[in-house]
C-alpha cells in the first residue's frame, strides 16, 4: 500500500541513504518510491524530475557540511576544547569523517562546482582558532589551507588504499626484520597494517603545533602582510 503522507526531507534523506550506498547511477526515481513506498508521481510532486533531486541534494549536502563545529573527544559540546590547537584536532576529525561518510555526494557537489562554498563553513571554524592561536593575515591563511589539504589528502590516500587490490607482495613480506637488521623494530612495525586513525591523529597534531608553534614567531613574506 502507498504512503498517504511524505514530506519533501523524507524523500531527500532516502535519496541520499542510496547514493551514499550505491551511488548516483543507483538512485532512479523507481527505485526511490519503492524505497519510500509510494507512487513514482508523489516523488515528482515533492522534488521535480531526476536533475532537480540531484541538485536538492547537492544543497542538502552543502548544508550538512556547514554544522562542522569543534567538539570534544567523547562528541560533547560544540566548540568545547581547551585550546585552539585541540579545537582544531576536533574540526580536522569531524571533517574527515563526513568526507568519508558520503563520498559519492562529495563528488556530485565537485561536479556542480560547489565545493569551495562546500568548505567555507570548515575553513572559516580553523580561521576562528588560528586567530585564537596568534595568527594573522597570510600566516593564518596558510595555516588553514595547509591542515584543509591535510585533511583532504589524507582521505583521499585513505580510500585509494581501501579500494586497492591485495598487493603482493605485501608490506608485511617487503619489511621482513630478518632484512633489516639495522632496525628489526621499525622493519616489524611497517610489516604490520597501517593504523588510519592513529596515522591521522599523529601527523595532523604534529601538523597543527608546528604551524601554530612557528608561524606565529617568524615574519611574513616579502610582500605579504
């Protein structure tokens, strides 16, 4: 039986669940209604035709990104941190969660030229904080831009490695400690599978104090204030 009620964020939450799992070739204007048990002319009556939902969630997922806050560790308080430093750890982790959450709607507000409005919201909560470190004009423009590409590289060495085929021969069969008697530890520590999540914290941290540590100490480039 047909739903009797929909509201237009129903339909928009479930087209966007199927692209995040399946990704846009996925999403038909069939496939959806059947999600939503309805008819196929009650989706068109809330979102327009096929293009005209793509772009209603290319803003919806503008929008979302948009709500990036710093937070604290456990997911507490936006804004919570004791220092600009942890505040920014907690922007660059919420940022690189959502970018790996919904790739497929990432990529479709690329596509529709979009993602620097997309960012704005996360550039501008780093601005915040490099502010409250000290920084200014283009040394906290680079800060910013240096921890978004961070992030965003990071993500995207992430996925390429996840969708990559088993390598052989693997790191564990290329850092055999019997091959590196100079440092056995090191060896036995590349043989074993990359850790993403402690990669991350470890190199955007060192990132970040490095950047707020020096940056506020050393003069601006000639010609730059």
């Amino acid at each position: 039986m047909s739903r009797t009620t929909l509201t237009r964020d129903e339909v928009l939450a479930a087209a966007a669940s199927l692209v995040k799992q399946h990704g846009p070739a996925a999403l038909t204007m069939r496939k959806l209604a059947a999600e939503l048990g309805t008819a196929v002319t009650s989706i068109y009556w809330h979102v327009g035709n096929r293009e005209s939902l793509l772009d209603a969630l290319v803003e919806r997922t503008v929008q979302e990104m948009g709500a990036i806050l710093p937070q604290t560790p456990s997911g507490g308080t936006p804004g919570a941190g004791r220092t600009p430093a942890e505040r920014i750890l907690s922007v660059a982790g919420i940022l690189r969660r959502e970018l790996r959450d919904r790739p497929h709607l990432i990529a479709m507000v690329h596509e529709r030229g979009l993602t620097d409005r997309m960012f704005l919201p996360a550039q501008q909560a780093l601005v915040h904080e490099v502010h409250g470190a000290g920084l200014r004009g283009a040394r906290a423009a680079d800060a910013v831009r240096a921890i978004q590409f961070q992030i965003i590289g990071f993500v995207l060495v992430e996925r390429n490695r996840e969708r990559s085929p088993a390598q052989s021969p693997a790191e564990s069969e290329l850092w055999d400690p019997a091959n590196a008697p100079h440092d056995p530890p090191l060896a036995r520590a590349l043989a074993r599978p990359a850790d993403p999540e402690h990669l991350f914290q470890l190199s955007v941290r060192a990132l970040v104090a490095s950047l707020l540590r020096s940056g506020a100490d050393r003069p601006p480039p000639a010609g730059r204030p």
